[in-house]
C-alpha cells in the first residue's frame, strides 16, 4: 500500500493518520513479519489490522539456479497462478528482472512469454512480492542485496499501469524504499498515452524494445508497431532531457538474416539521431515453433562497433541464464499453468 493508502485505513479503522506513517516504517524500513511487531501502536489497533490485514511476503514455490549465477524464481501470484523472476549477479551489480503480467497481450514472435497469451495483471503486491522475498533471501544468504529493478520480466509493464507505477512510488518515496529512480529501469514495447505519464509521472529510466528500425519488419515481429510506430515514440522520447541522469535504452534482440544487416544498422542510426540514448544488443535466444535464426557473434561485434562509429553508444548484452531458461525471452510459465489446470 502507498501512504495514501495506509492514511485510508488509519481513516476506516479509526485510527490517528499519523499511524500511517508508523506502518509504512514497520513494513518497508524494518521489514517486519507480523502486525503484532508493530509495538509503537497500540494492543487494540494492532488487532483490529490483525483481523483485517496481513504482511510479509510469499516466499518462492521453485528456484532454478544457472552454472553462471543467475537465478530464476517460481511466485505464486495473489489470484493462483504463477510468474518467473530472475535475479542477475554480475560484479557489485545486483539486478532483478520482475514480471508484471501473467503471460503477455502483445505477442511479440520471438518471444515464449507472448506464446503464452495473457492471463491476467499482477496486483501492486505481487510486483513487490518478486523483489521483497528475493532481497529476503539474499539477505539470509548474507550476499549482497539488490541494486537494481528492471521491469523486463513477464508482460508489458505499462500494459498494467497502474500498478506498475503504484509499485515503483513504494519503492522510490522516503516512506517506502526510499530507492533512487536511477535505479529502477521500466521497459515498454512503446504503448504511447502510457508511456507518456510514465516520463511525466516517474523519474525512473526507460528501455524500450526496439528490435528494428523498419516500420513494416517491425509490424511482423512485434504487432505493438501496428498502433504505436517507433518513429512517434522517438518523437515523444526527443521532448525530455536525456543528458543528465535519467537514461532512455533501446533493446535490440539480434536474429540472424532478419535485423543484423549493414541496412538495418543505418537506419537504425538515422531513427535514434538527436536523441541521447544507448542500444542494447541481444542475443536471442531459440523458442520452440519460431522460424527465425540465432546471429552470428561476428556480425553482432560488426553492427555493435557501427553504432558506436556514428555516434549511437551500443553494448552487447552478455547473455545470462540460458541454461535455466532465464535469458530474455524464454520467461514462460505455460507449463506450470497447465499443470493446475
Ligand atoms: S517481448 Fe515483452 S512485450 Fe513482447 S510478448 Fe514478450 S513479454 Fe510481451
């Protein structure tokens, strides 16, 4: 809950509004477990949360670990069903890759999450549920805990607005996490009304999935380009200030004889001039059914040092995870799904 919302309650229970205050303290700073932890409130007022509220986290149903680190989690979510998150370890780096749909509408080709359709939002909690438990675990591992966020996990994030934002204002606000935005990154196909209110109500830094600068090629691999061209989100993108420390991504997935080419690499300059920003190149990955070929490391190195030659900051994306079917795009929880069935 936002403060906002703990106020609420404080207002229907009958309780002082400051009380609000107190609560968020207990559940995001000292990350307690029980309502009856709460000593600075009264026995009374503790119970009547008791009867009406929980907190704590759900903890994971299954955890599948890389020979490379990465590890990937197994939540249920609040209404059954079930996401994959993955956490990524590399250097003093601590990244999480959080889910915020089961499944996903925007049935991207290459993607095993959007083979999966749509089966449903996850509520506030269970975005937070992802980060909360896995900073538990890590905490009792005695590792590092978590630097990073990245909405990059199962669904489009601004397809479920709402509480995509809800979850990154808990994280960020002095009475929650109190995260810096830097380091909270929220990735989009590019859905423009929403994209819109995320650079204006937000300071978090944006990826968006490019994945070729062809209007029409872009049509056949991610359907989104049919109602929200690249060309009017570059547009939108140019209207804000990139040069301080907010930072605007374009991730690029590589496929072999598809988007590789010396063409795609010029236009792709032409579509991103003006604008300061870094592309992301990535490996994909093979999914079952999907006719489409793995890039060759050579032509990727080629397209990389171009980008960077006229003036487009470009990185190859080391990729992570491939073993437990936790690299991008291999996020699905279709299995599991049809198991409870
Ligand atoms: S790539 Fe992202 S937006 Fe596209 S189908 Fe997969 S999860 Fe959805």
């Amino acid at each position: 809950m936002t403060l906002k919302e703990l106020q609420d309650v404080c207002l229907q229970l009958s309780m002082p509004k400051f009380t609000a205050k107190q609560m968020a303290q207990w559940i995001y700073e000292k990350h307690i477990h029980e309502i009856n932890e709460m000593t600075n409130l009264s026995k009374a007022n503790r119970e009547k949360l008791d009867s009406l509220y929980c907190i704590g986290c759900l903890a994971p149903l299954e955890i599948s670990k890389s020979k490379d680190g990465t590890v990937k989690y197994l939540f249920p979510t609040e209404d059954g069903q079930m996401i994959e998150t993955v956490y990524i370890p590399d250097g003093d780096r601590a990244t999480l890759c959080v889910s915020c749909q089961v499944g996903c509408k925007m049935n991207c080709i290459f993607c095993q999450t959007g083979k999966q359709g749509w089966h449903g939002n996850l509520t506030t909690k269970d975005i937070l549920n992802q980060i909360y438990a896995v900073d538990q675990i890590l905490m009792e591992e005695g590792g590092t805990l978590l630097s990073n966020v990245v909405y990059m996990g199962q669904g489009e994030p601004l397809d479920n607005f709402d509480n995509v934002l809800k979850s990154t204002e808990i994280l960020t606000a002095d009475y929650g996490w109190a995260w810096s935005p830097r380091r909270i990154t929220v990735s989009t196909v590019g859905l423009k009304t929403q994209m819109k209110r995320l650079l204006d109500e937000s300071e978090c830094h944006v990826a968006v999935s490019l994945h070729t600068p062809i209007h029409e090629q872009r049509q056949q691999l991610m359907p989104a380009e049919k109602q929200y061209a690249i060309a009017d989100i570059i547009e939108l993108l140019k209207q804000y200030d990139w040069s301080h420390q907010r930072r605007v991504t374009f991730e690029y997935t590589m496929f072999g004889g598809i988007n590789d080419s010396p063409l795609h690499a010029r236009e792709l300059v032409k579509l991103l001039r003006g604008l300061y920003c870094r592309v992301n190149l990535i490996r994909w990955h093979r999914v079952p059914d999907v006719e489409l070929n793995e890039v060759k490391a050579e032509t990727m190195e080629h397209f990389c040092n171009y980008l960077n030659n006229h003036g487009i900051t470009s990185t190859i994306r080391a990729s992570r995870g491939q073993d437990i079917w936790a690299a991008c795009g291999l996020l699905s929880t279709k299995k599991q799904l049809n198991q409870n069935a």
